[in-house]
C-alpha cells in the first residue's frame, strides 16, 4: 500500500491481505508469538520436534491452524545449516521483535490527499479486527477502485483458507480490468 501511494506507477495491480492503511499498534497477540518462537529456538526449549514446538505455542495460542502457520518457517535440527540438537526458526525473530512497533506504523493519512487509483484488491477475514467498519473508509479513500472480499477466517486469510484466497486472486489478476465489472 505504502509503495502504490508513494510510487503511482511502478503497480499495475495490489492485493492486500486482511491490514488496513492506519497508525496503530500491532495486536498483543504478535508480540506473545514471538516470545514462544524465541522460547522454541532456545536450546534449553529442548524442542526438538514440530510437536514438540506446537506444544509451547499452545501456552499462548490456542487455535491450531494459527499454530500451524506459525510452526510453517519451522526447521528440524538436520534441516538446519547452524548445527543444534534443537528446532529452530529460519524467519529472523530478533529483528521481527525489535521491528514490532514500527510495523503497526502507516506512513500516511488520509488528510494528505494521496490516492492509487490502480486495480485493487481487499481480501478481509471475517473474524479479523484489523480491518474494521471505520477504516474501510480509509481503504476507500487510499484505493478508491478497491474491490473489497471477504472469506471465513480470521486475519491469516491466506493460511486459513488457502484454496479460497487463491481463487480470489487469480480470479482478481486474470478477471475484468475495467472498475464496472
């Protein structure tokens, strides 16, 4: 979002999953996530196994298709170029952790009069908060040819419905072009 408003014609296209363009902080949840992932990576986690992983993040997440998603940047001990007895995390979790309060930042506001008038997609997860009534109206103003979807998950939208996402956005990138349809 912030390239399409900062940039107009380097996108001919954007999909965006289940976030909305506002200046807020990032759930709590986020930051509990990252304190079981680090807990996983520490050797003295004793996780050697997806199970075992799975097991510490159940502390703090009780859904198991959130689990999973978050278990899917998971490598075994063998699967890992750092040698370890234990599982580990191939994402970065310290710069993630550190970069935590700048991801909820959005770098504009509507005020400014920026706009994308390009193909856009808006994929919400029907149990999601972050995109909310309130800053629909935001998306609108940013993306005012925005096409708004909505699928039964909750903010993983692409993780939770796998199969339904991915008709979205094939159907959005090879579907009509102009904004009637």
């Amino acid at each position: 979002m912030t390239l399409a408003l900062s940039s107009p014609t380097i996108l001919s296209n954007l999909i965006v999953s289940d976030i909305a363009p506002t200046r807020t902080s990032l759930s709590s949840s986020f930051i509990r996530y990252l304190k079981a992932m680090t807990a996983i990576g520490d050797p003295a986690s004793g996780a050697r196994t997806r199970q075992e992983a799975g097991k510490i993040l159940e502390g703090v997440e009780k859904d198991l298709g959130v689990r999973q998603f978050l278990l899917t940047n998971l490598l075994p001990p063998s699967a890992s170029k750092i040698p370890s007895k234990t599982v580990r995390f191939q994402i970065p979790i310290p710069i993630l952790t550190e970069a935590i309060p700048a991801l909820g930042s959005f770098p504009y506001t509507v005020d400014e009069g920026r706009s994308w008038r390009g193909r856009s997609l808006v994929v919400k997860g029907a149990r999601s908060e972050y995109i909310t009534e309130s800053n629909i109206m935001t998306l609108q103003a940013f993306f005012p040819e925005m096409k708004m979807e909505t699928l039964d998950a909750g903010h993983w939208v692409h993780a939770e419905q796998p199969n339904e996402f991915k008709k979205k956005v094939v159907d959005f990138i090879f579907g009509p072009r102009d904004s009637a349809s």
